[in-house]
C-alpha cells in the first residue's frame, strides 16, 4: 500500500497534510507508520460503520459502485478489469456538489474524450487551427484562473453539503448517550460475536458505555469491565431498558377481552358448583 501511494499520489499530486482511512491492516501497521513520520503525514482512522467519518472518499465510493454494476458483465469477478473505465468516467463527469469535473479541477482544462479525436468537436477543431505560440498562452491563462475555479468548487461544495445536512437533520434523531448507560449493538458482520440463525434478534447486549468521545463515538464494556467490540458510532447503538423500565407506552396491555374470559371462567365456575350441590 505505501508502494501505490508514493507511487500514484504522492509523486503525481504532493504530499498531503491528512489522510483519512478506515482501520484496516492495510492502512494501519509499522510501515504505514514509518512512512507516516517520514513524510510528517498526519494519519486518521475511522470508526466502525460510521461512512461519515470518511466524508468525501465514501460518496465517491458510492458513485464508482453505481458506475461498475452498469459496465460489468454476469460474471461480476472481472470487475477489476474495468476499474479504469470506471475511474475514467467519474473524473470527467460532471459533478453538481462542485459543478465541475474532477479532471478539470486538477489540470485546469477539460480532458479529451476519445470520440472528440475520432469525430473532432468544436474545440478540438479550433486548437488545430490555433498557432502553438497562442495555445500556449491560453494554456497559461488556464493555469492563471484555476485557483478561483477550485475556490468557486469548494463553495459550492460546501453550500450541496449544508443543504444535505439540513434535509438529513429534519428527518434523523440524534442518539446520545451517557457513561455508564446500558446499550444494545446493531447486530453486523463485524460487531457480531457469532453467527446466529435467520431469525436471530438484530440487536445484541447489553453493554456499558464505558466511554464518550468526540463526535458520537462510544467505547463499550461488559458487566466484568473487558471491550470485546471497537469504538462504535452512536447509529449503531440503542438504548436498553429492563422490563420495570419500560415506557408507558410500550408495556404490554392487558386486552378488555382477557377481563370479559376471565369474569367469564369465574361465572361458570359458579354456576357449575350450585348445579353440582342440586
């Protein structure tokens, strides 16, 4: 992994100041750590099940799926095959949280698609006629506005995201909890401890919130004090309530029709013990 990215983004774009990564062993050992420290790269990991928490990376993850289920074929092995054409289209795509293309916020200019060689478009035409000395100049100038091109991208960016955000909190409860708080844990492949059967409950516990950090993220331990689970988002969590806990609302009620059997029975009863005594 350090490898492909000295190789593929930092001698192609820079050095970064941060990189944002989930906690797999890919991402997190001794030479990412070595490489790290060399470069004065800060390293940031994501918690379970929480896409937000690598923001951006996530959304375009989301973006290249779609792409690849529509260019592969039935037998969906060779996706890897077509990961190029995929990752081709996505940067000249048009995007609408920036109303640029990737490609065009990197080079400065639109990338030339290949059936704008086979069939020229307008552009194309009008730079074979363009001396090399003026297309040099307009190049430069294209170099000139990039940064108030990028800047325009960020705060449209910015904008999609608040308008996002606001849709998303009108419709969404947040969850907070308290240290010391009993919880259930979503049920998934990673956070469970065994594989249950197809109707096995989607929630499993109870633990205690052991810890409270930044961001919605909890640390849980069980009643002997181990953590068996990572740091989990609060999403993935909900609250635990013993039976003289329960709200209202949820108790059991018990149904006019149980009082009418019941007083039902006891008439009978009656009534069949002064017939006996006749």
């Amino acid at each position: 992994m350090v490898k492909f990215f000295t190789n593929n983004i930092l001698y192609r774009y820079g050095t970064p100041r941060k990189i944002i990564s989930d906690k797999g062993t890919a991402f997190k050992n001794a030479r990412v750590d070595e490489f790290t420290r060399r470069y004065n790269i800060e390293w940031r990991y994501s918690y379970v099940y929480n896409p937000r928490a690598n923001g951006l990376a996530e959304a375009f993850n989301k973006t290249l799926i779609k792409i690849l289920r529509k260019t592969v074929g039935n037998n969906r092995k060779d996706w890897h095959n077509k990961l190029p054409e995929a990752l081709w289209a996505y940067r000249i795509m048009h995007r609408t949280p920036t109303q640029a293309t990737p490609y065009s916020l990197v080079y400065g200019t639109e990338a030339v698609s290949p059936i704008e060689v086979e069939l020229p478009s307008l552009r194309v035409a009008m730079a074979s006629e363009v001396p090399l000395t003026k297309q040099i100049q307009l190049r430069l100038q294209e170099f000139d506005g990039m940064d108030e091109r990028r800047l325009a991208a960020q705060q449209n960016l910015e904008l999609y995201q608040a308008r996002m955000t606001r849709a998303y909190e009108k419709l969404s409860i947040p969850r907070a909890f308290r240290r010391g708080e009993l919880v259930l844990v979503l049920r998934r492949p990673i956070t469970g401890r065994h594989h249950g059967p197809k109707f096995a409950p989607n929630w499993e516990g109870t633990f205690r919130i052991d810890q409270v950090y930044d961001g919605g993220a909890y640390l849980l331990a069980t009643e002997n004090g181990e953590h068996p689970l990572p740091i989990l988002n609060g999403r993935c969590l909900k609250k635990y309530y013993s039976q003289n806990q329960l709200p209202e609302y949820t108790k059991p009620r018990r149904h006019p029709d149980e009082d009418f059997i019941a007083n039902w029975a006891e008439a009978h009863e009656g009534m069949t013990q002064l017939f006996s005594r006749q």
